[in-house]
C-alpha cells in the first residue's frame, strides 16, 4: 500500500457502495430490501417459523432468535419477530 491508504473497513465499505446490501439467492441477485419484504411476506403469510426455515434454506444462516425456544417479548407479530432476525441477519 502506498501513503494515505488503507484497508476498507465494513463501515466505510458499506459508504463507497452507497450502503447498498445485496444477497444473491439461487443465482438471482436481490437488494437488501427485496429480501426482507419477501421474508416479511413470508412471515405474514404462513408464519414466522416457516419464513425462518426458507431464510435458512436460502442463505445458510441462523441466528438464536430463529430458534423454538427463544422467548420473545409478549405481544409481538410474526412479522415483527423476522424483523428483529433480518437486522441481525443484516448486521
């Protein structure tokens, strides 16, 4: 490296992108919103743990809050609870 660079952090990675997240699913590439309003949709749907399996499925990741036990706050929707798991997932 020469003087004055340096390594991208994540921070100041997401900032030179314009902060524009992406996920690629079966060769298809989406934005970070198309993703979570499909999961939300998901969850709306046909429930928050069917939508926590196909974002397993879809990206490999899981997380404590997709979890059978985890004990969520009373009250809270389906949508609400793979709200919480997508900024997690997000970051």
């Amino acid at each position: 490296m020469t003087a004055g660079m340096h390594e991208l952090n994540l921070e100041e990675m997401d900032k030179v992108s314009g902060g524009a997240q992406t996920i690629t699913v079966d060769g298809t590439k989406m934005t970070r919103s198309q993703f979570d309003d499909q999961m939300r949709s998901l969850a709306h749907s046909v429930g928050f743990k069917a939508a926590c399996n196909t974002m397993r499925q879809m990206t490999g990741w899981s997380c404590a809050k997709m979890s059978d036990g985890y004990a969520w706050p009373a009250g809270y929707s389906d949508v609400d609870k793979i709200n919480e798991v997508l900024s997690e997932y997000w970051g």
